[in-house]
C-alpha cells in the first residue's frame, strides 16, 4: 500500500538500527539520513561492536548530534535491543539491511519500524515492518503483491558536491597520470562479481583506441587480483585503489561506467550525474532507471560486444558533460520525504495496536 504523505511534522525520537560492518552504499547512506534527521530531531544509531572493516567505519562520517550506542551482534543481542527501545522509548525504529530487520521483527515492539530496501526484501522479516522504503520502482513491483503495509518509493539521498576550479582538475588529472588530451574512463566501486567489472575489462579491451584512452578503477575488494589478472597486458588499465576524493575525481572524468549485474539503484551514479559525467550503464535494475529518468547509454547486461560498440561511440563522440536536476535526491529533500513517511507509520502503528486493544476488551 503506497503511504499518502501529508505536512511536515518535527520532534520525533528516532532509532537507526545498522549492523553491518565496514564503510559502503548502505553505511553511507545511513550515515547521510542520521545527519539530515539529528538537525531536527532526537536521532540515535544502534550498531555492532567491530563494525570496522578493512579500516572503514560509519563512526567518523557522523555528525556529533548522532547518539551511537554499540552492541555485541553475536551475544544477547535481542535482549540489549529490546532494552534500549523500553529505555529511550522512540517513536519510529528505521531498520537497514536484513540482520537488524530480523532482530527487531523478533521483538516485535509496540513501536512503529521502517526498513529500507538497500537490497531487496531477503528475509521474513521485512514483511513484519510497518513500512518499507524502496529507493527503485523495480523493489516496489517486487513487494506490491506480497507485502501488505505501507510502502515508499524514496530518492536515495545525494549530498551535492561543490564545483572545483579548473587547476584543481587539472593537478588532480596530473596526480593520475594523465595529459590534457587523455580521455579517462572510470570505473568507481567495489570489486565484486556483482559489479561485472570483468565484462568492462574484455569490452575494454575489444576497443582498439590510442594510448590517450585510460580506463581506471577507483576501489577495493577481493576481486582485485582477479581483475588485474584479466587487465594484463593492456598498459591502458589501470587500478587506482580506493580515493576518499572521489567527489572531486568525478568532475576529472570524461566517462564512467557502471556495468553491474545486479544494483538497487547506485549511488555512484548519482554522484557521477551531480559531478556532470557521461554515462554507460547496463540495463540492470537502478542502473536502467537512473539512465531513463537522467539520461545516458544503456547496454544489455553482461553483453561485452554492446558494451564495446558504446564505448568506441563515446570515445570518438565525446559526449559533452551535463548536470541533470537531481534537487530531489538533495540529501535535505529526500530526506524529508522520509521523516514523514514516519509519521504515516506511526500513525498506522497506532491504529493497529488501537484496534487489538479494542478486540481484547470484546
């Protein structure tokens, strides 16, 4: 059932439940709702102990309004949970991916819940939740037979990144490498098969161009052996590593690609759209989405020849750059829409606990 949202409300008390580990889409995403809510409202964010991976935390991308409390995943974490719900009593708990979904629809407290479908819905309980929000039409034809509360379609937030000067975009092009007339393909992302990096590198390599022509990955993962191994041999290909600048690199690249076999809707894309780069994506999911609603070129999921027809297209036609409005994924925007969303749960969670009340004095 879609949520009819009505005027804004403030003041709202507001658990996030993340218990993830690591520094990704999802983190930051969360990261970027606590900080926008907290402004506004009494925002605390329940997470695991060693929620550091590889280095990475959603610690220090927190806004010091964010109350964070830490529990152990492993050892009575029901128990802790429900705890801290009866000790701070909010009035919406907002869930995000599967294990804090199922830990608070074990409980079951008498408390409004929201999950947001980062992936999709992998598990039970998600279909216990008031409400679901889905950041992509593709989630929402997933659930709108099965699920029956209440159901957002939500703009995955974007923090919009201010313009760098023309010398800062050429010493950052320098730092990579490259001369004035290099053309940068760029590839930002984790290295995991999901992400089809692999059938980028073998399109790439169909496409007979000049040396001017440098495809680069900005990330990390497990993959990234693998990856070099297929690379080998084209001096065109190169792995950058993971850069905390990427916001700024966005406006350094001529062409990003974003070939995923499987994305709920990809942050990177938004960021290269807000950094006004061209782009290439595969037909999968939110990549198909992001690129009807934005624009840009689309090719058949995992197809390297179409892959390498668009690439040597875009290569000889150099598409200008362009900025799309994206005002409504504007983290301030998007996540206004949220909040009240919450007020359209807790008033349903209300009537319902209303209504059993009313049964059980019958």
């Amino acid at each position: 059932m879609a949520a009819n949202l009505s005027p804004s409300h403030s003041g709202l008390k507001i658990f996030h439940v993340l218990f993830s580990r690591g520094f990704a889409g999802s983190e930051r995403s969360t990261a970027e709702s606590c900080n926008q809510q907290c402004q506004q409202h009494d925002v605390t964010l329940i997470i695991r102990t060693g929620h550091t991976k590889n280095g990475a935390s959603i610690r220090p991308h927190l806004d010091p309004k964010v109350k964070v409390i830490e529990i152990s995943n492993k050892w009575f974490t029901r128990w802790r949970l429900n705890k801290l719900i009866k000790q701070y009593k909010p009035d919406i708990i907002h869930c995000h991916l599967r294990r804090s979904t199922r830990v608070i629809s074990k409980i079951n407290p008498p408390v409004a819940s929201v999950s947001t479908l980062h992936i999709r819905v992998n598990g039970q309980g998600f279909n216990k939740m008031t409400g679901l929000i889905c950041n992509a039409r593709w989630q929402i034809k997933e659930i709108e037979n099965t699920y029956s509360g209440l159901i957002f379609k939500a703009n995955n937030s974007l923090v919009p990144h201010p313009p760098i000067s023309q010398q800062q975009k050429a010493e950052l092009r320098q730092s990579l490498g490259l001369n004035d007339n290099d053309y940068l393909i760029a590839a930002v992302g984790r290295y995991h098969a999901s992400k089809a990096w692999d059938t980028l590198i073998k399109a790439f390599k169909q496409v007979p161009t000049a040396a001017n022509v440098k495809l680069k990955f900005f990330g990390s993962g497990s993959l990234e052996n693998e990856l070099k191994h297929l690379a080998k041999g084209d001096p065109r290909i190169e792995f950058v590593g993971f850069r905390k600048d990427i916001k700024d690199l966005y406006q350094c690249f001529d062409l990003l690609v974003c070939p995923s076999r499987f994305e709920p809707l990809p942050r990177v894309m938004l960021e290269a759209y807000d950094g006004g780069v061209p782009i290439i994506a595969s037909d999968e999911g939110g990549c198909k989405e992001l690129i009807e609603d934005y624009g840009g070129y689309l090719f058949k999921v995992d197809n390297i020849d179409q892959l390498s027809e668009q690439l040597k297209f875009c290569i000889e036609q150099k598409p200008a750059r362009y900025k799309p409005d994206l005002t409504a994924h504007y983290v301030t925007n998007a996540n206004a829409q949220i909040v009240e969303f919450y007020h359209q749960c807790i008033a349903a969670k209300s009537a319902e606990l209303s209504a059993k009340a009313i049964i059980k004095a019958l």
